[in-house]
C-alpha cells in the first residue's frame, strides 16, 4: 500500500466514523447503537479494501515479453 492509498483510507474511516457519531438514530437504544456501528464498520471495511486491493490494471491482449534462451 502507497502512502497516498493509507491517506485515502485514512481520511474514507475519519469521514464515516465522524458520520456515524454524528447519527442521533443510534441513541434509542444499545441494540439500535450496535447495529448502526456494525453496520458502519463493515462498509468502512469494504471500501478500505477496495482501496487496498486496486492496482493498476495490464492489458491481458498485451504481447508478452518471452525471450527464449
């Protein structure tokens, strides 16, 4: 992962967590807390990855470099 990749999750955790403790729903209730958190960490945790797991993608019609020996 990039520096620039860490900052990009960095600031998508900062801005959903801010999201979430800014929600007054979550205050009826522990159940209704604990929901809205699990819910919230586990989209956190798929954009994370998404950011983690993009890479720069190769043309697969691309000639290959093969030099036989």
């Amino acid at each position: 992962m990039t520096q620039k990749e860490i900052e990009r999750a960095t600031a998508l955790f900062k801005e959903k967590l801010t999201t979430w403790c800014n929600n007054k729903e979550k205050e009826n209730s522990a159940y209704e807390y604990e929901k809205t958190y699990v819910e919230t960490m586990q989209k956190i945790e798929k954009e994370v990855l998404q950011i983690m797991t993009e890479t720069k993608a190769k043309s697969r019609n691309a000639k290959k470099k093969f030099k036989p020996v």
